[in-house]
C-alpha cells in the first residue's frame, strides 16, 4: 500500500507567542491584513491585543468580527467581498474552527469566484489566495493545521467542506494564554472534539505510520490533562498540553481522515444544535468498540494510550469493550451531556439515524456498517 | 518558552511508489529535471529504472552520475555548473545522504552564486531554486525531510552544513524496494545514524514535544527492526520500518537538532574517514549516559522506547548508565565495531578529542562539558 503525508503547517507555540503576530506577519511580507473573529473574543480584549501588536509591526488592519458559528457560506461571501474590495494581502484569524475555517473560506473566494458552495470536496486546482496565519482560542478544532474548512450550506441546510491547498495556514501560533478565560464547559466540549479527531483517525481507513504517532500522543495528552484543564481552566500547564495535543490530532486527521464519529456529530449538530464537540463525542465509544471488530490492533493502542491494561490474547470484542468504557469514562469525567441530558426526545434520535450514512463523510467509515447498526449505536449511547 | 515547529515534506511511501516519480514530477509542473547519483546506482539498475519512469511521463531528463561520499564543495559547484547550462526545472536525487545532499547543494546554487562555503550557516534569505524529489535507497541519514545539506570544504578540510528552506524537498518518495539491496554492513551503519537523530534530538536543547514524539517512535522502530533488517535484508516489513524510522529521525532532528554524538562523528569521519553512521554510534552510548546528569526525563524516555524498565525513583546516574548498556547493546547486535576494532590507534584518539569542541555543531551541546570529559568519554568507548 502506498500513503501520503501531507500538509504541515509550521508553528510557533508557548506562552506570549500571540505578541509575535505582527512580527511574523511582517516577515510574511504582508502590509494589510484581514483580520477575522467573533464579538466574543473583541469583548475579552483578546482581538484589540493581537490587532494592537499588528499595528505596532507597521502592519494595516482591517476587521471582520462578524463571525458565526458553524460559519454559514453567506456570512462567508460577504466577509469575502470586504476582502478583495479592501486588497488586503494577508488573513490572520483569531478564535476557535468557525474563525479559522471563515478565514480559510475567505482565502477560497479571494481568487475564485463565489458562491463557495462550488468548490466543496477535494480541490485541486484552485487559484491560490494570500497568506494566512491562525491563532486558535480552544483546544479542540485542529482547523489551524488542517487542510479544509467546514461551511454551512444556507440553501440545503447541511454542511460540507472545501479540501484544498488554498484553506492550509503559513504559520499557525498557539499561546496557551488565549485559552485561560475558555469556561470549563467549552473547554470539556473543544477537549472531547480532539479526543475524537485522535481516536477516529487512529482507526481511520487513510491513517498511516505518522498520522498514527501524533494521534496517539494526543490520546495520551488528552487522557491526563483534558480532566486537570476542565477543573482548573487556570492551570496553564493543563492548556498548553492541551494545545498541543488538539494540534497532533488536527495534524493526524488531516492524514488518517475522521469517520463514524463525526458522521453522527454533523447529522445530531445540524437537526438539534448540538456543539460539536459534544455532538461528535456522544456517540464515540459505541463508534470505536464497533470499530474493534477489524481495527482491533489500532483501538488496543486507544487502550494503551488511555491506560487500559489488556491482556496479551484479548479478543477484538474484549478490546472493544474495554475501550468504549475507558472513552466513556473519560468523556463522563469532564461532564458531557448524554444525547438525554442534552433533551433530545428518543423518537428524534430514531429519526435522524438513517441521515446519518446520507453525511458526506460517511464514505470515510473504514468497515461496512448498516443504517440499523448506526441506529442500535446512537440508542445504546442515548442515556449512556 | 516559545517553540518552533518547522520543515515538513510531503511524502509517499510504499512498495513501488518509486514507480510514481514521473507522475509525481510532472504534477510538479517540471519538464526538464538533473537526476542525480552515484554509479553505485547506476550498476545496480535503480537509477536507469526511474530515469526511464520520467521519460515516459514525458520527462526530459540531465544525468549527474558523479556524486562521490561526503560531497566535496568542488563537485558540488561542478554539478550545479551543469544544471544552470542546461535550464533544468527541477532536480531528481536519488540514493542516500550523499546524493541528496549533493541535490541540495546544487539548489542552492541555482540562483545564489558559487562558492558554495559563502552560505555556509543558518540562511534566511537565499534565492529559491527549484522543485527537488528525493528518493532515498538507505534508512538512516533522513535528510530527504531534513532543511540542511552537509558539504566538505576543500579548502578547510572540514564538513560544513547551509540550513535554509533552498535545502527543503518539495517531496520525498519512500519505496521500501529501493533499499532491499543494501548490504548488511551499510544497513547497520545507516540505521544507527538514524538512531542517532533520534537520541540526540530527544535530548537536545531545541527539543520540542512534536519532534520527542518523532524522536519516541523512531527508536523503539529501530530497536524492533534495525536488528531483523540487518540478519535478513530482504525482509521488507523490516525494510518499510526501518525508512520510516529514518524518516521520522530526520523530522525529529530537523525540529529538535542533534548534538555532541554528531560533533564526535564529524571529527572522527574528517580524521579516520570512517562512515558517518558508524562514527557517530562508536560513542552514542557515553553521550547519552553523559546527557542523563541533566536531561534524565528524555533519557529515561529512550529507556523505555528501548524496552528497559527502570523503578520509579531511579537516579539520574542510574538511568544514564541504563541507557548506556541498552544503546551499546543495540549498537553491537548489529555488529558496529568500536575505534579501535576500526584499527583507530588509541593515540589518535586522544589527539582528535579537543578538535571536538572545534566542530560547527558543538555549540548545541545541551550541557557544558569540558574538552577533557569529551576524551575521557571516547577512550570509555574505545574498545567497549
């Protein structure tokens, strides 16, 4: 079998890191940039810093803070029109994956005309746009190092994604500072969204060698300090770990690809507005044990990285067992909703199930798996 | 502390993905590329079988054939002579360190002027050259994901490196096949370079945690498979493993740097003109050992990649002299002989012990050490 690596963004990462934005952004060669973020992060004062340390390098400014979650293409265009009608020559995004996935879409439409909804899937040869330069906010996305960006689709009411070389940053910088003020529920959301991007890529179909090492550094990273960072948000040793393995696993599945998982999460996020991190974790135990049955070998590493001793002649559906409770125990133990608590009426989980294979990414799930099977999960998940 | 994480190649890898070079180089846009190596090569039929793979995805092709051991500056300049006469726009290397050092050295004349000695060093600003692919015939120099090329001076008589993104390939393709015939001596004296990256960067000062995970992978690879691929060099899973590990050797050191094992190798390799991989090892154990007064969590680390339980509250004496017996006894499985088996005489070894501090790259030596415990280290390991 032949594998590909690809795409690595070049970082720089540590406390303090964010105050050398403008440096950076100067060395890039950019003289007006586009910089994009929601209202939340002006409100902290985290935007007018990174702005004001833009300035500083001599570097013009225009803003877009008029980001929205689960970024809509219209929201989308519009920022990209500001975009070209401003000529700026470079884009930094400040915020978690809706800043950083508006910037890249942005980047798609700068040299290629709208609507966006044209250049979803895999693409290769789009006009590229200008430099980009990420500086995520939560520990969980990954979009900072990935090579695609999630849009919601206005017109069909679901989301779909641009793959291309044009949606990939110049530099990515993480400061473990901008996640301190992260309130633990998000940072339980964001973590457990990492989790995810670890373990379904590590099963993944496309994983490989290398997506492999980094995800199970994640798994091992998130294990210990996603729980230390959930109840105390001010231990800064707990974010940058956190950081860093939010960052291996957007690395890993930008090789190793996601499944079944984020299959359930974009069906359960687009009927009943469930974040996504916890849209994609509900389910993610039951999504690995059934994933044992021929990736066994790969989820007895998600056991060793949870610290899950085995014994050497463990059967596929020991393992599988073994590891849908060590992720439930890890997910429980920052607080995630079931699809219960999160009061999703039984009868809609039975609805939405057969959406489930209809996902874009569902061509991703490494084994064959009947809509009934999806079923049978999300109803062994619905009050786990 | 602020890090960097920088330098990633794409790459393929596989049985036969060799066989992609032409459709890989005419993706890249090139029509006319230098194909460079040694004659080595060239009698086996691994050169002849890729030129003619680049012919026939209409490929025109320049062969440079005279790539020698430790590329001196001189041919280097004479090579980079040819590329510039004949307009190539792209450059083909294949075979191991030398030749794809030799490609970069040519790059970085493309559009800089000789002598290559004026660029010697850490460069930022030089003129980019070409797209460059590497395809590697040995496991252990990692260079083709590495941004610096080692070249011998003429003149001064020593090895010198240029570090600059001129030196990055635009791709490496990995086809365990190629390194099928390699003889078990080269396979051994090549893995142990590969260890060396991975050691050395574990616990150098520009370590960071993505190249530790690099670094953590490739030694407990190389400790499973250097010592099958040296016992039976036709075993291919053993082959596959151990390009990979060179590989992630090579981003490990690219991120993290190597250090005092390599200022050893250098000058024994510029006095004895013993192979790079071999001079580099005859010491590794005593550095390592040396490394663990300061760096014990990173040597413990490679304990334990190395398959060595320690208890909980060893000392750092005790992991150090731990780490000394598991590396020593890795190195000798696969035959590595020691200075003096190498026919080095004991005297010259004490006389070549000061140069060490001399060489470029010890200024990376994580720890202070006086010239005097750089010769007490290598008559430790003079007939160990």
């Amino acid at each position: 079998m032949i594998t590909s690596y690809n795409v690595f963004v070049p970082s720089i990462m540590g406390c303090g890191s964010s105050l050398r934005t403008g440096i950076k952004v100067r060395e890039l060669g950019c003289k007006k940039v586009l910089v994009v973020y929601d209202k939340g992060l002006k409100a902290v004062g985290i935007a007018d810093t990174i702005v004001e340390n833009l300035h500083n390098s001599g570097i013009e400014t225009v803003c877009f803070d008029g980001v929205l979650p689960d970024p809509p293409d219209t929201m989308v265009e519009r920022a990209a029109e500001i975009a070209r009608n401003e000529a700026i020559d470079g884009i930094v995004a400040i915020g978690g994956g809706s800043a950083i996935d508006t910037a890249k879409g942005i980047n798609v439409l700068i040299n290629n005309p709208p609507p966006i909804m044209k250049y979803f899937g895999m693409q290769k040869r789009l006009k590229l746009g200008v430099p980009m330069v990420f500086i995520p906010t939560t520990s969980g996305t990954g979009s900072e190092v990935t090579n695609m960006c999630v849009i919601s689709c206005t017109s069909r009411g679901n989301k779909d994604s641009v793959v291309s070389p044009v949606c990939v940053a110049t530099l990515a910088i993480l400061d473990p500072e901008l996640t301190l003020g992260l309130p633990p529920k998000m940072t339980a959301a964001t973590g457990v969204d990492a989790l995810s991007h670890a373990v379904e890529s590590l099963t993944g179909n496309q994983s490989n060698p290398l997506s492999d090492a980094l995800a199970r550094d994640a798994i091992h990273t998130i294990a210990k300090w996603l729980p230390i960072a959930y109840r105390d948000g001010s231990n800064i040793e707990a974010r940058e770990q956190m950081l860093l393995a939010s960052m291996f696993a957007g690395m890993a599945f930008t090789n190793g690809l996601v499944h079944l998982g984020h299959s359930i999460g974009h069906t359960l996020g687009a009927h009943f507005h469930v974040p996504h991190g916890v849209a994609c974790a509900v389910a993610l135990p039951e999504v690995i044990e059934y994933a044992s049955r021929t990736e066994y070998k790969k989820v007895r590493m998600i056991c060793e990285c949870l610290g899950v001793e085995l014994p050497v002649n463990a059967t596929p559906e020991e393992i599988g067992a073994a590891a849908k409770n060590a992720l439930r125990t890890l997910i429980k133990s920052v607080d995630i909703p079931n699809m219960k608590e999160l009061g999703i009426p039984l009868e809609a989980v039975k609805k939405v199930a057969p959406l489930v294979t209809a996902d874009s990414g569902f061509a991703l799930v490494p084994y064959r798996i009947p809509s009934s099977k999806v079923a049978e999960m999300l109803l062994s998940a619905y009050e786990a």
